[in-house]
C-alpha cells in the first residue's frame, strides 16, 4: 500500500464540505463503541456517500479509484481469482501486474483481508479502490449469475440431488436468507434475485441442443441473462428444484405442468406462476413473477384524462358488459383488477371465476378454475348467480356457453367484466357475433369496450430529442410537426432507453347509434367508422399523444398502426 498522506480523513471531508464537524463527533462517539472505520459510520449514517468517502481515501492513501464496469479487463486473471473468492471477499480482479494481481475493494483498511487473498492466490496483492455497488456489477457481467455455486457443483463438492425435505415443506421461501453452500437451491435463489432486481416479469430457462438459454421479459422484451456456460450441465437439476418448490411431479418429463410458488425477498412476497412444457432437449420452464405490490388503480393504469373519465362512467352504471380486449400480455387483467379496486370501495358484492387468480383483493370474492372437476367458466358463472351479487369478473370469455351466460347477467341487473382476444374495441362486437350471440343481444348488454397495448417508456435519466423519426408517422398528419423524444441508454436503463411500460388504450362506449348499428349487424369497416363519428380515440392516435407527452416513443406507438 501507498504512503499515507499526513492529514486526517475528518479534516478533509469537512475541507471539501462533504459534512460537517458536528456529523464527524456523532460518528467518532458511535466508533468508540463499534471499534468500526470513521468512513464507514459516515457511510451508514448518511452523512456522506461511499463516492465521497472513497474518492478522499484514493486521495490520502494514494491509491487509484476505478470503475470496474467501464475500464478495460484481463480475462486471463478471472482464471487466477475465482468467483467464489471474489464474492467472499466483496473484491474484483482487473489485471496482472508487477508480478501480482490488482484487485478493486471498498475497503483499503482490512489488511486481514489481503493477507488471506496473498495466501489463496499465491501472489502478491496490489490495491485499488472501487463502490461496492461496482465490484457487485463487475462480478455478475463477468462470472456470471450464480458462479460460484456452480464452481461448488462442477467440483463436486456438494450432492446435486433433492434439496433437504425442510426445504420441500416450505410454502413461502426466503430467498434472501440462502447460505453460499453451493447447491442448487442457491442458484435457483440467485437467478430468482437478479430477475426480481432488474424488474423481470418472466423468467424463461430453454434448453438447446448445446447450451441452456436463461432469459428475463423486462418491458416486454426477452434479454439474456448473463450465466455461465457450465449451468447446462444442471439443467435437470434446476427444473427439479423448481417442481419441488411448486409440489409439482418431478417424475413426470413427458407432460406439461403448472404450478405456483410463493417466496419472500426481503420486506416483498412474490407469487410465482409456474409453467413447464416438455421439448426435444429437455424441458423448458417460464416462471412469470407477480407482485402484490404492482396491483394499481385506473389512475395509474395510464388512461388520457379523457379515457378515465368515460371509464368512470361506465363503471358507475349497475348492469352491463364491460370487456378489455388485446393479446396476451397486454395487461388485460392488472386494468380489470385496477377497475374492481375501485368499485370495491363502494360496498358492492363482488365475485370472480379466474385461471388463475393472479391478484387477491380483500373484499372480493374469488374462485379459480378446475375443468378437471367440472369447474369451468360457465358452471362458476351459474353458481356466482345464486350468491346476488353486484359486479361478476370473469376472467376470459373463451366459449359460447360463457358468452350467453355474462349476456344474461348483465340483461338481468349485473354488471360484468370479462376479456376477448381481438385486435382493437370495435372487435370485440364482431368477435361476440361470431361466438353466435344474437345482434340485439349484443347491442342492449354491451356498455364498453377497452383496447389495451402496453409500449415501453422513455428513461427519464437519459431522454433526448429524438430527430429521426420513423417513416410511418408521415401517415399521422396531425402529429407530424411536433416534437418527439427517445432515451439514448445509460446505467439506469440498462442501456435500453426505456425504463418501465405504460398503456395505450381505445375506448368505446356504446349509444344509441352504435347499438341501432349492431343490431344491423354492420360490418366491422363500417361499424369502425360509425365510431370514429361518435368521437372513439384510437389505440395509434392515444400512443401518438402520449409519445408527444415524452412519455414514449413514435416507433412503439407506430408498429400497432
């Protein structure tokens, strides 16, 4: 290690006005006591940032301060220092030099430290000063998630059977609170961390002729999450650890199954739904991530101002059909549930039938689907009848038995909800015409349908003007003149320039000319245009609007033109 420079390291934090002297005597009274670094207490107090306190000690230490993320890196030594010593120590490797390695810490002072790592690799130790949060970076994007548990696994130094039957039993996991023993519950635990830290709302584990593909949906785009190539060789393993979590047959590899596991990361419980499909080259498992926490109201859904106040209207109605329309993944469900939280403050019974229930509401009745018993859509929507209830959900209307059923609860005094795969709201009419419904059926139940696409949104950390706009949005006159935005890509974002998702939507609601036009059974041109009179907003022209708000881009609005 460097000379010391004679000065103190309370002098020149309060010499650059990082704190004050009264801040510095609180944390000396507070080191008396834990026999901690001054620098650390500050830390932890919050009196200065790790950034302050380590650009000080590069100072008076003269040592280096790097970022292990952005500066060059010797692969080469990644073989000399291994995952697990990188993550015991909380130190990352930059290159060969002087006949020894220089590593990056956060902490210059723990000379126990460097002793032990002079020990373990054999050479000598030269130091370099880094944030925590950077070496955790470093470690991932260059060993990977979960190294140094496979390092463990590949040596063969633990079973790669079950994991222990107290583990089977547990409904609700912590998977913060994993020891490093290097099994797999531990990886299975890493990879479900990472996913749930970058936002992931699916996992994905495929497996190929030659490697086994992990990837996180973040915004509705797959990305590859960074594991090491020898994960393949425990894909088995893996899956069997998830169908114990889930109580699913881990014998059974010939059928599909779906299960649901509930973990607990830190403060946050998760609900996990399970998917497993067999393949060619094994199976292949998607893990969609649900949190509570994520359960919003209309107002934060997205809807323009002028949406929300045609959907209050609605909701406020006593009977009727009111159906959300789009593809899978779309967010059908969270604006259903959005609309039952705010109808669950009015004292209404009410009751769903879902597969699955994916949110649970206090004050709503709700049942779940089980065709192998009998219980369908259909059968939970005669038995919710003899329970009077207010407002009815059901979570997809798939069949003409289920049609003719909401159909007939909302004739008598029920209002419904329910959702329909088509590709916009005018849809929606023909999509319960060509079920087999009858025109006036439609036209005296039906009150409102929703479209809904989710488009990603602009980083907020990184937004710019955006001067290259695509060719389509020549087609939009009315927003050809206005200025339009995108993120350039930074840490925050991953490099993306997009952080999080939002809404769109196309709102219909039915008077008297858009039934008279049902039940002339109107084709779908014509009704649509019927409806553009009548003032409907569509699902391009909402994006559009929001994307001059900054809110997202052309480009994701334009592709649903």
């Amino acid at each position: 290690m460097a000379k010391r420079k004679n000065y103190l390291l309370g002098e020149e934090l309060i010499r650059r006005s990082y704190c004050t002297l009264e801040q510095i005597e609180r944390a000396l009274s507070i080191q008396l006591k834990t026999k901690e670094s001054l620098g650390t207490i500050l830390v932890q107090m919050g009196f200065i940032s790790e950034h302050q306190l380590l650009e000080v000690l590069s100072a008076q230490l003269s040592l280096p301060y790097l970022d292990p993320t952005t500066i060059p890196v010797d692969k080469a030594v990644l073989g000399k220092v291994s995952a697990k010593v990188a993550q015991h120590y909380h130190i990352f490797p930059i290159r060969f030099e002087h006949n020894g390695v220089l590593i990056v810490s956060n902490d210059p002072h723990n000379s126990e430290v460097m002793e032990e790592l002079r020990a373990i690799l054999g050479t000598e130790i030269y130091l370099a000063l880094a944030e925590q949060k950077k070496i955790n970076q470093a470690i991932q994007r260059y060993y990977g998630i979960g190294a140094s548990v496979l390092e463990d696994l590949v040596r063969g130094d633990v079973k790669r059977g079950k994991p222990r039957q107290e583990e089977q039993m547990a409904w609700v996991e912590d998977v913060t609170s994993s020891a490093e023993e290097g099994t797999v519950r531990d990886l299975v635990n890493q990879l479900l961390l990472d996913a749930q830290k970058k936002r992931a709302s699916d996992i994905h584990i495929e497996p190929f002729q030659e490697r086994l593909s992990i990837r996180y949906r973040i915004d509705g785009v797959l990305t590859d999450a960074n594991v090491p190539e020898s994960i393949r060789k425990f894909h088995v393993n893996i899956i069997s650890r998830i169908k114990i979590m889930a109580e699913l047959d881990v014998s059974e590899r010939r059928l599909p199954q779906d299960g649901r596991i509930k973990i607990k990361v830190g403060q946050d419980e998760l609900d996990l739904r399970i998917s497993i499909l067999p393949s060619v080259f094994g199976e292949s498992v998607v893990v969609r991530i649900l949190a509570p926490t994520r359960l919003l109201t209309i107002d934060q859904i997205g809807f323009s101002e002028s949406h929300l106040a045609l959907m209050r209207k609605v909701l406020h109605k006593n009977s009727g059909i009111f159906l959300l329309t789009g593809p899978t993944g779309s967010g059908k469900t969270t604006t259903l549930y959005g609309c039952l939280k705010e109808l669950n403050d009015f004292g209404k019974k009410i009751i769903t039938i879902e597969d699955p229930v994916e949110y649970q509401i206090s004050g709503v009745v709700q049942m779940q689907v089980h065709p192998k018993i009998g219980l369908t859509f259909a059968s939970g929507l005669r038995h919710m009848l003899r329970h009077d209830p207010d407002v009815m959900m059901v979570g997809e209307t798939r069949d003409l038995e289920t049609a003719e059923i909401s159909i007939r609860s909302a004739l008598t005094g029920h209002l419904v909800f329910s959702t329909l795969h088509t590709n916009d709201a005018c849809g929606a009419v023909t999509r319960l015409l060509d079920m087999g419904i009858e025109p006036f059926l439609v036209a005296s139940s039906l009150e409102c349908a929703v479209a809904q696409r989710l488009v990603r949104q602009i980083c907020k950390s990184c937004k710019t003007e955006d001067k290259n706009l695509p060719a389509a949005l020549a087609n939009f006159k009315a927003f050809s003149n206005a200025s339009y935005y995108k993120g350039k890509g930074c840490e925050h974002c991953g490099g993306t320039g997009f952080y999080g998702r939002l809404a769109i939507h196309e709102v219909l609601v039915m008077n008297d000319t858009l039934r008279e036009c049902v039940s002339k059974n109107m084709s779908l041109t014509k009704f649509r245009e019927e409806a553009s009179k009548e003032g409907l907003v569509t699902l391009v022209h909402d994006g559009l609007e929001k994307a001059k708000q900054g809110l997202t881009t052309v480009s994701e609005v334009v592709q649903y033109a």
